[in-house]
C-alpha cells in the first residue's frame, strides 16, 4: 500500500469505539492483590494519563486491558451504538531487549512482526511500502533502513509508536513512552501523540511519572495506587489539596504553572492548560 493509500484508510477508519469501562476490575497475582475497585470511562478521542508512584499498578493495568494477565471484573469495549464490540489495541511498552550491536534494522522488525515470512530471505516490496507508510504516519520514514542499534530514544519510540498504529488501532496503549527522552524530544512526541488522537479519534492511555508534562496535554488524568485515588482534567486533580498533600513539596512546584493558566477546551471535550 503506497503512503497515500495507507493516510486514506487511516481517514476513513476513524475509531468508532465510543468508551472503554472498566468496572470492579482488579488484579491479584497468587495472594498478592495488585489492583482492586478500578472504575473508569476512556472516551474516544481522549488521552488519559496514568500516574502514581512506583508499584501502584499502571502497567499491570495496561497489561490486563491488552489480556496479558487475568482480571477480576468487567471490561467492555462499546461502539456507537452501545454495543459490545472487540477493539483493535495498539500497544508501546517501555523499551525492548535487543543487543546494542545487532545488525537488526527497523525493517527487519516491521517484517518479524507482522509476517511469518523469514527475515534472512528478504523483505518483499508489499512489506518495505506497508513499514513506510506506517513509518510515514509518525515522520519518522527516513528511518526504515536505519539499525535499532544507532537511533536515539526518541527515534525508537517513533518506530514502536508507528508499528503500534500499524493496524489502525481504536485504543492505544502508552507505558513510559517518553522515559529516557531528552525534554525536546518529549515535546515532539506528546506533540505527535496529540495530533493523533485528533486527528484520527484514537483512544489513548498513556503511563507517565512527569506530571508537568502530562499535564499540558491530557485530556484526563487518574492518579493510581492500586486503585483510582483521583481522576478528573488536570486542573481538577493537580488542585485537589489531597492530593497535593500526599504527593509532597515536588508535586505542588511541577504544577504551580498549571494553577496558573486558563484552560483550554478540546474539541473531543477534554480540557487543557
């Protein structure tokens, strides 16, 4: 599929995935109870941020919703109609494992993940103009032949994130996407991940330990520990005295500056600083 091809099924194939609820969800591993009591709406076209402190679950959360591990209560994923529906889930973890000095490109990863077709025989013209677009929807094409090995943080994150969008997802999952990125690079890719959501509908749930960050580009924010202590726009849960005071000096100085902006509403109905 060309480049402009894959932009036009892209358009076409907005998410139609009205909400995502989580209701009485929990996870317990052996005796060790891990989430218990979640209760959330993620609406289409909105992005959620998932903070807490370390341990409080965030990502067991996003492995749970991708089926990875077991879950008490319910999940359901409902279109337009309010039917129940299986979404497609797109998904960027933290990092992957490969050795630093491995000659694997970023086509060799598109062409190993979705094909069972051997790397080591080459990669078909289908397969190289698929990775390109999907590459091309994050400007990030230039990197198709580019070793794993020699990109930047940001640049690995763009190539997880474009093979993450590969299938046109209706949720998109974020665990620490920026973590390890210099401030810039942040930007660009919260930047990037915002005109997605937009443009395309997505649902997104990212994971974040930079409040400050999170804060100027969220549409929702859920602070975690082990179950929801709060959630509502940044401004209603970076003001929330309580939790200001659990969260100490550090928490109260990284959003002064949110305290003291107006708020902007999105056309997807979320609010932002």
């Amino acid at each position: 599929m060309s480049y402009i091809g894959f932009m036009k099924a892209l358009h076409k194939k907005t998410c139609g995935l009205c909400c995502t609820k989580l209701i009485n969800f929990g996870v317990t591993i052996g005796r060790t109870e891990i989430l218990h009591d979640i209760n959330l709406h993620i609406h289409c076209g909105e992005l959620t941020a998932l903070i807490g402190p370390n341990g409080a679950g965030k990502t067991t959360l996003l492995k749970a919703i991708l089926g990875e591990i077991k879950h008490t209560g319910e999940l359901h994923f409902l279109d337009a109609e309010d039917c129940l529906r299986t979404p497609v889930v797109g998904y960027v973890p933290q990092r992957i494992d490969f050795e630093p000095g491995s000659p694997i490109s970023v086509l060799d990863l598109f062409s190993a993940c979705s094909s069972s077709w051997p790397v080591c025989l080459g990669h078909s013209q289908r397969m190289r103009e698929q990775a390109s677009a999907s590459l091309a929807s994050v400007q990030a094409e230039h990197l198709l032949n580019r070793c794993l090995g020699g990109l930047s943080g940001g640049e690995l994150q763009r190539v997880l994130l474009a093979m993450a969008l590969d299938s046109s997802p209706d949720l998109l999952l974020l665990d620490e996407p920026v973590s390890g990125i210099d401030v810039q690079g942040k930007d660009m890719f919260y930047d990037l991940i915002s005109h997605l959501r937009r443009k395309y509908d997505l649902s997104i749930i990212l994971v974040s330990h930079d409040w400050g960050l999170v804060s100027h580009y969220a549409d929702r924010i859920v602070l975690l520990d082990r179950t929801v202590q709060c959630c509502g726009t940044p401004q209603e849960v970076f003001s929330n005295e309580q939790v200001l005071q659990a969260y100490g000096p550090a928490a109260q100085e990284d959003m002064a500056p949110l305290r003291m902006k107006p708020q902007i509403i999105h056309r997807s109905g979320g609010v932002q600083a």
